[in-house]
C-alpha cells in the first residue's frame, strides 16, 4: 500500500441497536445487543445474574430497515 496517499473514510455497511440494562443489584449498565429472546445475564461488576426483559424482534427490525442498515444513518454531506 502506498504510504503517500491518505486512508479513505468507510461507510457502515451493517448496524445493530444496542440496549441498556442496569443490574438491580449494584445499578451498573450493561450494554446487549438486541436480546430478543428472555434470558439471565452476569453483572461484570457484581457477578450476580439477574433476568432481562427482550426487545421487540420486530421493532429492531423496523429501525434496521428505516436505516437500510446503516446506510441512511450516514451525514449525506460528509460524502
């Protein structure tokens, strides 16, 4: 690659929606992608799992849609 000529910007060619939880033991967030399914996850802070409550399948897929995946999130004047 030639070390003279600059990097070009990339354009995101997928996205996913991430969620905030906040453990109800020690009120640390954790960042998840998307959970659709109910499930128990570990705090990282305190080790304690608790259950979370899933996201709408369907509405993450109506949001990936409205940004066609990304693309339409992008700034059309930094193009």
């Amino acid at each position: 690659m030639d070390a003279q000529r600059p990097v070009q910007p990339v354009a995101p060619t997928g996205m996913e929606l991430i969620f905030m939880y906040r453990c109800p033991h020690c009120g640390r967030k954790a960042a998840l992608v998307a959970p659709t399914q109910p499930a128990m996850i570990q705090c990282d802070a305190c080790q304690t799992q608790f259950p979370l409550v899933p996201v709408d399948e369907r509405t993450v897929q109506y949001i990936k849609l409205m940004l066609a995946s990304g693309r339409a999130a992008v700034d059309p004047d930094f193009a």
